[in-house]
C-alpha cells in the first residue's frame, strides 16, 4: 500500500481514477486526511493534510521499497507503436502497452488493451430503373450499392426501414447511407432528385352538332392544353391534334390531352349517331311544323308536330350535347308530346324523324 486518503464527501470513480498515480495537493478540498506513508521506520502514520488526524499502523507492519509511479514523476513513455508521447490516438488495430520511466530509472509497463478499428463503408451509389421525372400515378425504384444495412433520407430527413431499395411516388431529393456489420457507417451517397409531375385536368368534350344529322359537320372541342389527339373508335386520326375537331362521320370519340410535362389525360368517349334518316338531306321537308314551348322551360317542354304527311311514324329523340341520349318516344305528326321534367339543367338537341326526312333543333332546360 503506497497512500491512503481519507475524504468527508463521496468520490466518484472517474475522480479516484483522475488521481490514480498522482501526488495530490495536501490542502485538497474535502481531504480529512492524507497518509503517504513514506515514514522509514514505526507503526506512526503521519498526516499530509495538516489536520493532525496522525495514525497508528498495527497487526504487524514491513516497510518495503515503493516501485510504484507516480505521473508526476514520469520523465519518459514508451508506447508499443514506438510513440513517446504522454497519449496517442491508435488508429490501427492492435494490442497497445506502455512503458513508463521516472527520474530515478524505475520502469513499469502497463497491461494490453485491445484496439480494434474497423474500416468505414466506401460511399454509396443509387441507380434507377427508369425515369426519375415521371406522371402523377406513376413511380420509380431506387437501389442502393451492395451492403449489409441501409439508411435513406428524403430530402435530410432520415425514412423507416431498411431495404436495399425504395419505391418512390412522390417528388423528393433522396440519398443512402450504408452500415457494415461493426456498425460503421458510410458517407451518405450523391443525391438522387425524384420529380412526380401533375396530371392535367380531364378533358371534357362539348359538341356542337350543326347540320351534322342532314349530312354536315359536327365540331369536337376540348379544354386549352400543351397538345391534343383525338381518336375515332380507339384510332388515333392523323392530324387531328388541335383543341377543335370537325367531322362528319358518326363514331365513338374521345381526345387525350397533355400538359407541358408530357402527362396526359384521357376524356370520356361520346358517340355521335344519327339514323339514316337523320342523315338525309331535309332541304325539302316541309311538310314539318315543329314548335317547343317554352323553350328555355323550366318545367316540361311542349312539343307540336303539323305534317302533311299524317301516316308516316315519326321518331322524338333528345340528346345531350355530349351525345347521350336523354329520351326518345315513337308516335305520329300530329300530336303533342310532353318531356323533360327530369332533364338537368343545360342545353340539348331534339331531333324529330319522319320516314329518310329529318329536323333538329336546340332546347335549353332551365332552373
């Protein structure tokens, strides 16, 4: 035994350990007593700190040589890497000693520790499997180089889990990190910018049907956007790639459209069809009075047919203006025909049929 110290408060261990190997000042704070115990000869124990606390050694006491060291002494350090600096940073692995000299020529040399330092992972990389620039709808893949854990971060912040790769849906600059099995963690990979484009608006057809029963033209047309194609019964119409379509032949119709990032959307298909008879020239059918009263209505319509010819059937059909049919009834020309208490408000067109003649007109239901 080398020193013992007597404290009237509670040492904590990094505090003994601090002065472990050191000569402490005498008038230390707390100290009650200090015995060095450096006394050559007798069982008396003299007190360091001037307290006057004197002890007695008892049991039986052999005074021997120290070969203790204490810091203060040391003259000379000895690391096993060959450094002779009081401390080093081991940054290989290895076992580590010291070998301490103080000014009397004594030696000692401490105990192995054990380094182990572990290499940091090489630097992530991130492919894609396919565009990182897509619509709305869509997605995209990310995958890390090979390791044996993984971090990714969306724009710094840090996502569960960690799977190799990530499905992306939504716009976001993205990075990976990896981890090796000693928990070494790598530099976070080069960014990886992920943009998930708006779609346009669906577009909506409106029809303006004109003549387009007796022969003539409907036009098509859609809402303003960065490009149009229309198609006819699912077949894209070469140069048809304007806001407006015109044609005069019945089909299924509908128009894709797309927006200054390439995303398209797709409208509902309307049908134009006329029977054959709506088809016919009615340059010279006369022969037909129609009247709608009220038109606007904001009830019922009233319909009244005059003919000359009071045998031929003659068809009523209402559409609306994108084409779908509202109501139709079959009767004769000189009757009166009553309808549309159930139509929403807007504009449609009643088309009366009689025989290869036919007459269309706009009526208008009001709130």
């Amino acid at each position: 035994m080398d020193e013992v110290r007597i404290w009237n408060v509670a040492r904590t261990q990094a505090e003994i350990q601090a002065n472990m190997h050191t000569a402490i000042p005498a008038t230390s704070s707390g100290l009650l007593a200090y015995y060095k115990l450096d006394e050559t000869t007798g069982t008396t124990a003299l007190d360091a700190s001037g307290n006057e606390n004197t002890g007695s050694l008892e049991n039986g006491v052999t005074r021997v040589s120290s070969t203790a060291l204490l810091r203060s002494d040391f003259v000379s350090y000895l690391w096993s890497n060959g450094d002779t600096s009081p401390s080093i940073n081991a940054t290989t692995s290895g076992n580590y000693t010291v070998s301490l000299t103080d000014n009397n020529d004594c030696q000692a040399t401490s105990d192995e520790t054990i380094v182990s330092v572990y290499a940091v992972p090489v630097t992530p990389s991130i492919t894609a499997n396919g565009p990182v620039s897509f619509c709305k709808g869509d997605s995209v893949t990310l995958t890390s180089s090979p390791s044996p854990h993984y971090q990714w971060y969306k724009n710094g912040a840090l996502l569960t889990g960690s799977k190799k790769s990530r499905t992306i849906i939504a716009s976001g600059v993205f990075t990976v990190a990896t981890t090796n099995n000693a928990g070494c963690v790598s530099e976070q990979s080069a960014p990886v910018t992920v943009t998930a484009n708006a779609l346009p608006a669906k577009p909506v057809i409106t029809i303006t049907l004109g003549t387009f029963c007796s022969g003539g033209k409907a036009t098509l047309t859609t809402k303003k956007a960065t490009s149009y194609q229309w198609y006819k019964d699912g077949i894209s119409i070469s140069g048809a790639t304007n806001k407006t379509y015109n044609t005069k032949v019945a089909g299924s119709y509908i128009v894709t459209v797309a927006n200054a990032a390439g995303c398209q959307q797709t409208s509902d298909a309307i049908v134009l069809s006329c029977s054959s008879a709506a088809m016919a020239d009615i340059k010279n059918f006369e022969q037909l009075t129609v009247e709608v009263l009220p038109n606007p209505a904001i009830n019922d319509f009233t319909l009244l047919l005059q003919s000359s010819d009071n045998k031929t059937p003659v068809v009523i059909r209402v559409t609306d203006m994108y084409g779908k049919s509202v109501y139709e009834t079959n009767g004769t020309a000189i009757q009166q025909y009553k309808f549309g208490q159930s139509f929403s408000p807007g504009t449609y067109i009643l088309q009366i049929l009689q025989g290869s003649k036919a007459k269309t007109m706009k009526i208008v239901k009001l709130k």
